[in-house]
C-alpha cells in the first residue's frame, strides 16, 4: 500500500485513505434484500467511495422494483458484466443460478458479495477455493447474523477460531414465534401470520419453522471455524411445529424457555450437531434472547465469545453486504478459515429431554417416571398440568428416549413427544 | 495477492495460502502479558505460520521471567531491531517510553501490534495517522474487549461502524467486585481482595476500581467508532467505591443489579459520556454480563449489537495480540476508522438515579420525596429499609441531583448518595 499523500496528523481526514471514485456494483437479482442493497448503496453517507449499482440481472425486466426504478435491468448477464462492475452482489437466493453466475464472476476476477445461505451451505468451501485460486475477494458476511459482522473477522484471525463447540438462535422467525407465544399465549400458526404480517416471516416460511434455514447456517459455520465440512442433511433438524402453548407455560414453571436452537460441538467422540426447538435454563446467554434477534456462541480455549443483533431484515442485510462491498474492493486476501478437517461424520448428541406427555385419563406421575426409568430414562424434575405431565430428564441419545415413548405408548394411553434441553448437571 | 499453487479444491490444504516461515516477534515488554504471549507464541498449533518470539525489551535483564526463560532479553532496543522482527508487540503498559518506541517501528515500517489503553486513550489517533502515513499495519484489538475481536472488523467496515451510541462493561475487575458483592453479600474491600487472590484484579486495582481504565476505553471507542476525539479526563469518571452492599441489596428489590457501566451517546444536544456504577434492570443485556466478563453495545441504524467475552487476563489478550501480529503481516490498510469529527466536547447525560439516602433518625419516606420534588426531583420508587431509603427518580442532571442532596442535608439530618440508573420510561 502506497502512503496517501497527508501532512497534518491532527487532519480529521488523515483517515480517509481511499480515493473518492465510485464503487460500481452489479447485482444478480432485484428482490426485496436486491433492491434494499441498491436504496441503501443510494442513501449511504458512511462509504468512503460513493457505491453505485450499475444494473440488475433479472429474469423478468417488466416487474415493477419499488425503490429501485432507477436501477438498469437485464436478463443478460453477457451485457450485465460488459459494464465491467467493481464487486458482483448476489441476490438471488436459489442455488444453481447463483452458483453458475458467481463462479463466471470468480474464473472473470471480479469480486463477489453473497448473503445466500442455502448456496453458501452446499457449495461455500467450493467457492471458495476458487476464489483463492484466482486470488479474487469473495465475502458472505450477510449469510449467518446478517446484521453481524463477525464470519470475516474469525477467518483472519487463526487462534480466535479454533473453537470446539457453537451453538447459536440462527434464524429470527422462530425465535419471534416461540418468544411471542410465550408472552401472548398465542398458539404456532397464529403467531407465524402475526410475524408474516409484521414483514419478519417470508410469505413462506416453511424454510424457517422446519428448521432448514438454520440448518443451512450451521453448516456454514461448521466449515467457516474449521468444525468440518457438513452437508446440512446429515443435521438432525427439527421444525417447531411440535411445539404447542402448554410446552411454553410448562417451561416457564421450570423457570426455562424453549428458543430454535443450533449447535455443533466437537469431541473426543467426534461431531455432534442438532437444530430444534430446545429447553434452555432462562439463566442461559441464549434464552435472554428475544424476538427476531440473533445470537451466537462461541466455546474457545481463550473463553465463551457471544455475538447478537438482528439476524435478518433488508436494512441489516443490506448494510452488511455493502460493508462486504468497500471490503472486497480493498484487496488484501480473500478469507480463508481453518478447516482442514474436510468432511466430518455428524450424528445427534446426547442431551437432557423435555418431555410432554399427554393422555385423556393420564396414569399417575410416578407411575410414568418409573416406567421411563426402566428403559433408562431418568427426570429429576416434573410437572403435571391439565392433561399432561412434562419432564426434565438427565442426559441420553435420542434412539434411547424415543425407544422408550413407544414402549410407554404402547403400554399406557399416554403420547409423548421429545424437547430437546440444554441444561448443564 | 498471487494465487497459490493449489490443484484440488477438495484439499483441505487450500484453505492455507501462506507460506510456513515463521512470523519473527519482538516484545516490548515481558511482565505477565509480555511472557504469556510467549508462552501461547511457543504452544501455538493453529496459525498456519510458526510464531516466533526473538527477543523481548526489559528494563532488568537479570529478572526471573518465569514460563518465559528461552526469551533473548536486551535493555537496548537497537539491538532488538537489529534482529529484523516481522511484527513489534509492545506490551510496556506505560505512556511515554512505549509512544516513543512504538513510533521508532512505525517510521521504520515495522508493523506494530499493543494492547496499552492508556496509550491508544490518549494517542491512539496520532500513532494511527503515523502507521496510514508510512503505510505500516498496526493493531490495538486487545485494548477494548481483550478477548473479543471487534475493533479491527468495524473499522473496514464503515457502514456498520456508524454507531450514535455505545455502552459496556468495559472492566472485568469492577464487574466481579460488584457480582460477588450480590452473591455473596460481602464487602468492597473483602471482594477486591477475592478478586486479587484469584488473579483477576491488578496487585494495585486502584486503576480499575476508579474507573479511569474503563474512562480509557471508553475514549479509545468513541474515536474508534468516529464519535470523535475525547480526553479520558473530560468523562465523569466515578469510582465503584461509593457503592455498599445496601445498595445492591436495594438494587435488587427494584429488580435490578449495579454494573460498572461505560456509555456514550451521540444527540442533536451534543455528546455526552460517564463511566462509573450504574443501576440497570435486570432485564438489560448488560446486567446479564456477570463475572469478569466484559461486553458491548453497539446502537446502529440497523439496529443493536451486543458482544460479550473475556475482557481481561493472560490467555485471552495474548491469543487476541497474536491474531493481531497474523493479520499485521498479511497486509492491507492500516485499521482506519471514520472519526471525522474531531475533537469534540462532552458532558455528563441527564440520566435517572438511584439515590440512597442514610441517617440514624430518618424523616418520613413522603418528608423526603416531597423535599426533593421541591428541587425537581421526583422519584417512582421508593424502598425504606433499615436506616436507608433508596429512591429510582425521573431523568435529570447530575447537577440538580446534587443540588437538591445538598439542600436536604442542610434541611435535614440525611447523607444522600447518587447513583447512575439507566431506566426506560
């Protein structure tokens, strides 16, 4: 890097080191995250470089973009990269259009910003080791957290990210439900139209309540700390749509929340991961998180590291990937995180249960407790309410707890469903 | 950046793009942090480059140095740039001799990494605009936070970086002091003295418990985050050593909790900033940071960030300081923030305030609400427990706060003491 030509160090603009042309951004996709990229690249202030979006790639030139009327549109992506963009932004959330597309741009060396989570779970480690190849700036800061930096700062940073276990609430939508059904009392799909109403859900949010978003982010983050290469189908990913509203009220009676939670750790016996709604202890860093926000935790030899912010919305992602933007264009290397594991085998892990069990005419509690025991299954904590009993069990593999509802089911009238609970003894 | 030689994507191995030299380091300074950044230098098994420590700065050559013995020790710092280190990591801990030091590598384009808050307080921006200037990399992440990386993201990230108010727990000493002070009902004193047997106060906390290193944080964020340039000294600084145990068992039955708290705030008024004790409700995210623990809030236009992680001690800061000698010699720009402001002036914030009031024959709880509202100070809450009466009062100066305490010790035989709240009307 060349000195910039500065004499006062007391000039306040001493620290303005980049000079003042444009940043000229080409973005594969105009939809809600597009269009907010391009509002908020018009509206910005903080860029040192004014950041301007020289046209679109869409796949119908005819919508209508609010916001985004001025911005030149395509279906020719030839005639898109023809005007030679600084850094190509991918919008377009599905995987194989994007991924043919940000490849073109790698192999071309021009920088690519992509906040696609489902892309970035599949084919990130492939993109890359393009990008390095070609030494281009490839960034998805904006694809886990959205509205937290931190992905890029750990790939930088080698010995801050030797982590052995993250767990986080990765995706904002179920958090929003669980933490409303809680305050209002409100049953799952009334509080899922509430948040759809409120613009947190997508118009279809079954990527969020069956868990698969989350999913997705937790296998990028696997990889991005050097956890291993996952696919995100090998995650044991439960949707919260067995959660009902008596779960919520029992929780509370256990002084717990149930929040989505996701998590990996990393043992002596290997890789253990999950996604599901979970029973967190409402002293837990994780069940003080509430609503949309995100969080993430991370276990290093150095400490327990926490991060929380807005994890999704067209503001945060769109600041966030125009801060990718400014990083791309300023060179230096592209990120490289720590994973030499390659791919790892992933299974459930063994944890506490919160179980439900419900019946018309319920046997008595210690009856049940007594019968889950004899298939090894121990609470040392219950609740009986209504129509149902729930338990707080100590630590056994899922095989072990379902094995032993079915045997309760066949034997008694009651039906049980299994909570995961992350409760430390 | 050339593209390394790498055939197979699927290698693990093309995750590491720098060559296996060592990065040669050469410490000013070898007291704790000095011989643990050698020690964590030596065990180092995820840096892709080896970390090797040349030679340390000593004033006593001749000082045992344990954990650090193998260290080549000089009092001549010629000498110790003789060897041509990669990185300097200056870890004196003073002003003077380190500013001088530290500009003599950054003239000579030797990269710089510190962890000093006094230093980066007081000339942070100056040594900054000299590392922009001679295009040398140099790095503070452990001054603030010193296990939680953070400084170094925000400022390549302008966007993001556009804060209008930060607050945190920015000292892990006070924290613990006024923690323990809640669990176990002991005193200052006694916990100050836990705390040093335990390792996590300084064998002279005075520093911390004061507050001035939370003040020198605190104005190393507000530059750092381009709320302009502030003296230490111009923060109403207040120590945690007003506080009893009365109060925080007062504190609690208004359900909440003191945390040394750090907070600036950027307003059409002007700014405004304290450090000191502050009462919080439980329900705050910083009155969850128990411990030694550190955390920050950063409030954006895109909405609230929250960090948390270890701010203090041997392990953290010297992983944290090596992240930063990998980075700084890897290139790309100087850390530069935004601060485009200046210096600016700053006041004390109209704040709420937990009031304790003591005598050994108190008036009547209504005398002294009714007296204080006379001064415009009206109070929500009220508790009367022994010989104290504890009061949660609307937002007002400190001035009136304690204009009105003056006139009701005059008036009456009552001592007050005002305490900081931040409370949500």
């Amino acid at each position: 890097m060349s000195a910039p030509a500065i004499t006062a160090v007391r000039d306040a603009s001493h620290y303005s080191t980049a000079p003042a042309r444009p940043i000229t951004i080409a973005l594969l996709g105009l939809g809600r995250i597009g269009s907010a990229v391009a509002r908020r690249a018009r509206e910005d202030r903080a860029s040192p470089q004014p950041l301007r979006v020289v046209g679109a790639l869409v796949r119908d030139v005819t919508m209508a973009r609010p916001g985004a009327e001025e911005i030149p549109r395509t279906t020719d992506v030839a005639e898109l990269f023809a005007r030679r963009p600084d850094v190509v932004v991918e919008v377009l959330g599905d995987i194989e259009a994007a991924r043919t597309l940000i490849r073109g741009a790698l192999e071309r060396r021009v920088p690519v910003v992509t906040a696609n989570k489902a892309l970035m779970a599949r084919h990130g480690e492939e993109l890359l080791g393009l990008a390095i190849r070609t030494g281009t700036a490839f960034r998805y800061e904006a694809s886990v957290l959205a509205g937290v930096p931190f992905l890029g700062t750990f790939s930088a940073r080698p010995l801050a990210s030797r982590v052995t276990a993250l767990s986080g609430i990765l995706n904002g939508t179920t958090n929003f439900v669980l933490s409303q059904m809680r305050d209002t009392g409100a049953g799952l799909v009334e509080t899922t139209l509430d948040a759809q109403r409120r613009g947190f859900a997508e118009p279809d949010p079954s990527q969020d309540i069956s868990g698969n978003d989350a999913a997705h982010k937790l296998a990028i983050l696997a990889w991005h700390f050097g956890l291993g290469s996952i696919a995100p189908e090998a995650i044991e990913t439960i949707g919260i749509d067995g959660i009902d509203t008596d779960d919520v009220t029992a929780a509370d009676q256990f002084a717990g929340v149930i929040r989505p939670v996701a998590r990996i750790e990393q043992s002596g016996e290997g890789t253990t991961a999950f996604v599901g709604p979970a029973f967190l202890p409402r002293t837990d860093r994780l069940a003080q998180v509430d609503g949309v926000e995100n969080a993430l935790v991370l276990e290093t030899d150095a400490g327990r590291l926490f991060f929380s912010g807005p994890g999704a919305g067209p503001i945060p992602t769109a600041t966030t990937i125009l801060d990718d933007v400014i990083e791309a264009t300023r060179g230096g290397q592209p990120h490289a995180p720590v994973n030499r594991r390659g791919r790892v085998p992933v299974g459930p892990p063994a944890t506490s249960w919160f179980l439900r069990l419900t019946a018309r005419r319920l046997p008595p509690g210690d009856e049940i407790v007594g019968f889950l025991g004899s298939y090894g299954i121990w609470s040392h904590r219950t609740l009986t309410r209504g129509q149902g009993i729930w338990l707080l069990t100590y630590p056994c593999t899922r095989d072990r707890v379902e094995m032993a509802l079915c045997a309760l089911s066949a034997a008694t009238p009651c039906d049980g469903y299994a909570i995961r609970a992350l409760v430390e003894h």
